[in-house]
C-alpha cells in the first residue's frame, strides 16, 4: 500500500486527535513510515510489516500522545506549548539548514523549545513523529544498538529534521551534570517503571518530568516505584482506529 493511499487514513487520525498539521508535516510522517518499510527488509527494526497496521499501531499510537506532551510542555516554566501546528514544518524539499547527522545544533536552526529524549528509541517511535508534530522541540533517540541510531540519524537527514538526532549509546552514559540533561526523557513500552526511571535518572534535569508511554494501567509499575519517584499523573489516551487500552505515566523524581 503506496503512501498516496495512507494519506486519508492518517488525515482522518489527526482530525480525530484535533492536531492540525500541515500538509508538508502529513507528508513527512508518511515518508517515515516508507523509510522503516524499506529499512525493515535489512535491519528488522519493527515486526509490524503490513502498512495499514503500521500506520495504527506506529504513527497514530505515537500522534495519540502529542496532545499531552504539549499540554505538558505549556505547563513547563520557561517553556510554551508551541507555535500554531503546521506553520513552522517545512516540506521534504525545503532546506532548514545542516542535518543533526553533521553535527548541527538543533537549537540554532529552529528548536527553542524543551529537550526530550527518547530512551530505547528502535526505528524512532515515539521521538520522531514528536520531532515532525513538534518542531520546537529538541529530539534525541538514544540506542543501544548501532543500527538503530544509524536510521535516526538517516530519518534526520533524509526528511530534513534539524531538532532530531540519534544517539549510540547506554541511557545511563548520559548525565545532566555534564550538559547533557533533558527536560522530558520519555519511552515506548520500553521497560518496567522502576527499570526506565533508574535508568535514565542522570539524564533528567531537575526540574524534568519522566513520559512513559504504557497499554494499561500498570497498576503493579506503579506500586513497585520507589518514594524517589513520584507518579502526579496517569493520563489515559485514545487511539484512532485501534481498540486497545493506552495510557501515560507522568512522573518526577524526588529529592
């Protein structure tokens, strides 16, 4: 199923989540999905293989959770929620300045908004469809496994995305002490609670909040979590044109 033949379906999506994005945004989502179709023949990044339940269980999972992020972000001090969706996105062949794959700074084409990263990224989901709905916002992708952050890095360059970059690299290599903190450090049915947090703690700022990204309630996640991390809310999402429970854990950490 070509992209053309998508294009409604996701369009439908994002009237159903209210996220109005422009045309050159819509384009770029579905150039990512064509991207991980083509990838996934050599470096297996997801087992979803049919496009019409890639396109649910992949884009729109992902697009469900930008309403809250920006929700959040506008609640962030120093921080706004962002430009109106669909006036800062530019079409695939228009130039934004030097790919993050070059060693750009996101900030200085475009980004002024708040540093997430996306910790077990795999083939980008959730941190590049944040990084096309969101372009304000700072978007790395960390991996373990090199393959993955090699594709980031090509999803960067090839949909021309400033404020993405993929990182090689063990979460907990990266610490907020030495420059590399995040304001949102987030996830995608990535590990336990207790396991991402730990985890990715030295690469929380502060003041950051921790996005995890879960199906159902994950009542016994949440029990198991030490008073070091505090849980202020459990937002429940809503994704188009797929029957399954999803929900968001948002968390600080504790002093």
């Amino acid at each position: 199923m070509s992209a053309v033949a998508l294009k409604p379906a996701l369009e439908a999506g994002l009237r159903d989540l209210g996220l109005n994005l422009s045309d050159a945004q819509v384009d770029q989502l579905l150039a990512y999905q064509d991207l991980i179709t083509r990838w996934n023949k050599v470096y297996n990044l997801t087992a979803v293989r049919d496009p019409q339940e890639m396109l649910t269980h992949h884009l729109l999972d992902s697009l469900a959770a930008i309403p809250a992020l920006l929700r959040q972000i506008g609640r962030m001090p120093g921080f706004a929620a962002g430009p109106p969706q669909g006036e800062t996105a530019p079409g695939p062949g228009e130039d934004r300045g030097p790919s993050p794959s070059r060693g750009s700074d996101p900030r200085s084409a475009g980004a002024w908004g708040p540093r997430l990263l996306d910790v077990g990224s795999g083939g980008g989901l959730p941190g590049v469809v944040i990084a096309i709905t969101c372009p304000q916002v700072e978007v790395h992708c960390v991996d373990t496994v090199l393959k993955k952050a090699t594709f980031i890095q090509q999803v960067a360059a090839s949909l021309k995305l400033p404020n993405l970059r993929g990182i090689h690299a063990r979460v907990e290599s990266l610490k907020a002490e030495e420059g590399n903190g995040y304001d949102i450090v987030c996830s995608r049915a990535f590990a336990s609670l207790v396991d991402f947090t730990t985890w990715s703690r030295a690469a929380l700022k502060p003041a950051g909040v921790w996005m995890a990204m879960k199906g159902k309630h994950p009542e016994d996640e949440l029990l198991a979590l030490p008073s070091s991390v505090s849980v202020f809310h459990v937002e429940q999402l809503k994704v188009p044109a797929l029957a399954a429970e999803r929900c968001i854990v948002w968390m600080r950490a504790v002093a």
